[in-house]
C-alpha cells in the first residue's frame, strides 16, 4: 500500500507557528479538527485537569503554550480542549535506536540512527520549526505539537524506544514521551543539558531516551513515572530496542518480547568495530529485514517502519527513509534545519504483511 508523508517547515513567532500549523489542518486534514478541539462534554473535573494541563505545561514545556494558543486561535477553540488531547491521549511506539561515537567512525564523527515501528495510523509529517527563542529542529510530528525523535541546530540528536510493552500506560500525572523529546530539541544544545531536562520532567511513560551531541558525547536514558537510568557514553555503541537494560529500570517490566529481544541482538552482533562505521553503515543495520535486522512490515500489527533515519552529527541534516529502508522503492531524502519554508508531499510503499510465528511470544523478565 502507499502512504503519504508531509515535510512542514514552519518558522515564525510561536503563535505563528501554531496557526500555520491549523490553517495546515483545516486545509488538508480537516476531519481530524474534531479529535483537537472536542468539547468537554459537560464534565466540570476534565475542564479543570485541563486547565491544571496548561499550567504544567508552560512549567515543564516553557513556550509551547504560545504555539498551542495560535493553533487554538486559528481553529476558534479554547487552548484548554487542545493541550488536554495533545497531553492526555493514549500512544506507544516500538522502534530501535542506536549511537555510533567517535571511536567506532572512520570519520571520527558521532553517527546516529533509528527505526520508527507502529502503523499507519501514525502522522507521517516531520517538521522542522524555526521559532525565535528557541533551537532550531527537524523531526517527525506526533499530535502537531509532539516529537518523536529529531535533530537541532546544536548539533543534538534525540529519538527513544518505547520501553515496557504492551502493558497499560501509567495513570500518574505527567507527560507522554512526545512532550519530552520536543522540549529537549527545543531547548538543549548538550547531552548534559538533556539529561538536567529529562530527569526531573514528570513523564507518564516508559521510554529508553537516546541523546548524542556533536561533541562526541551520548546518553541512554531509561525513564518511567517512579525511576530513571542515565548511561553516558564518550565511545563505543550505545543503543536500544523495547525494553529496559540497567538498573534500577531493567527489572521494571514483568515481560520480554522476542521482538525486541531480536532486534536488540542483532544490533548487539553488528556492532561496528573502531574506526571503521560511516552512514553507510548505520544505512545498513536500517536496512537488514526482520527477524534478521530492524525493518518491519507488520503494520496492522503495529510493528510497521514507518520511517528511518541517520545522521552524522557533524553534518547538521538528516538523511530520511519513509517507510521500510528494505523495500526498493523507498529511499532517503536529505533534510536539513536550514530548508526553505513550505510543505511538500512524498509517497512511500508500506507493503503490509503479518508478522512470523512467535514474534509476540514472551517470557518473564530475566532482570527481575
């Protein structure tokens, strides 16, 4: 089946973002309008979480709220019904990331990687948003104002794994991952400044964080509503697939899926040796099928890639595949911080297919 992926490039003050962004919506995806801007329902408590929603936003996401006001203002909807869906609504993701540093690059360069697993349910857009106060940043979109991984004008890559599974999301009072990863791109030009925003950032999620930074620096953060694991890295290969590795976050889950035990071996056997990995060879470990490699094609089973990417830090652009980097005719596009404003489609084939025996098996959690 094909698929059709939108490449925004927004910049502006915040507001202005945020009703290009609604004019955007009403232009070409006006049905979903409703799922933003859905009244209350009469129910006094979820106006007022909303309203205790903005507050914590502007706290922990500082700025976003004018975004989300002028995306408000555009569609002529209170900012509270728009922030109380952004925030609130139900998602996961399963996906693998990796960090290739300096030591194991010819180029003596970071190089950075990942594959992005769920179905075509998701948004297919990646934006890249220039707005004033704030980082520069391109990335794929999640809920308009959500990001699930991307690239800033510092320098700094952030992408994540969902971490625990097929388990009910937590009810605390928090963020979904999204939030986090937009705030980091937004605001830090480190892995140090990444880590000092993600570990205090209330998140109702699990979620295995990979940052890296043009200095040569890298970071796995393993995070959930009560604990969070921090693995700083200055070589080697740092990486992840669905489910945590260190303590105290490792025994979390009650159960390990082969899906993710798979993918995660894979990457472990193929980890490049020093000196010698390049884009070409974060390109091929995207490439390679599963259950041999990263690419996946169970997209009614929400085990889909619906996109990769790479990036030499250095470099400061992405490299893009949307959809499967296995299948022919996807290929990968090159974005960067400094493209010219405007929105482009591009269709991809997302041949759909079901997933081989045993993929979802599982067993009891061997960290526990």
């Amino acid at each position: 089946m094909k698929a059709t992926y939108t490449r925004m490039v927004l910049e502006g003050d915040a507001k202005t973002v945020g009703r290009e962004r609604a004019k955007w919506l009403r232009q070409n995806h006006s049905p979903m309008i409703p799922f933003f801007t859905s009244p209350f329902e009469g129910k006094i408590e979820r106006l007022k979480e909303a309203e205790s929603l903005l507050a914590m936003s502007e706290r922990w996401c500082p700025g976003l709220n004018e975004e989300i006001e002028g995306f408000a203002s555009e569609l002529g909807v209170a900012p509270e019904a728009v922030v109380y869906y952004t925030v609130t609504i139900p998602r996961a993701s399963n996906c693998s990331q990796f960090a290739m540093l300096g030591d194991r690059t010819a180029s003596g360069h970071v190089i950075c990687g990942r594959s992005y697993e769920w179905s075509t349910d998701d948004e297919l857009s990646i934006s890249t948003v220039r707005i004033k106060g704030r980082r520069a940043h391109t990335g794929f979109s999640l809920l308009q104002f959500g990001r699930t991984d991307g690239l800033n004008d510092a320098g700094l890559w952030v992408s994540m794994t969902g971490a625990n599974p097929n388990t009910p999301l937590p009810d605390n009072v928090g963020f979904r991952f999204w939030s986090l990863v937009r705030t980091i791109l937004d605001r830090a030009g480190s892995v140090e400044e990444a880590i000092a925003i993600a570990e205090p950032f209330p998140l109702a999620f699990h979620m295995n964080l990979l940052v890296a930074d043009k200095g040569g620096h890298a970071a796995l953060i393993e995070k959930g509503p009560d604990g969070i694991a921090v693995t700083r890295a200055r070589e080697g290969f740092l990486f992840s697939t669905n489910h945590y590795l260190h303590a105290p976050m490792a025994g979390v889950a009650e159960l390990r899926y082969d899906h993710s035990q798979k993918r995660y071996d894979f990457l472990e056997r193929n980890a490049p040796t020093p000196g010698s990995a390049s884009l070409d060879t974060a390109k091929g470990l995207l490439g390679a099928s599963f259950p041999d490699g990263l690419a996946c094609h169970f997209f009614t089973e929400y085990l889909g890639t619906i996109w990769s990417m790479c990036a030499d830090l250095s470099d400061g652009s992405l490299e893009v595949c949307f959809g499967a980097t296995d299948e022919p005719s996807n290929r990968y596009r090159r974005f960067s911080n400094d493209d010219p404003a405007g929105v482009t489609a591009y269709e991809a084939e997302l041949p759909d297919q079901m997933a081989p025996d045993g993929t979802w098996k599982s067993w009891p959690n061997p960290a526990r």
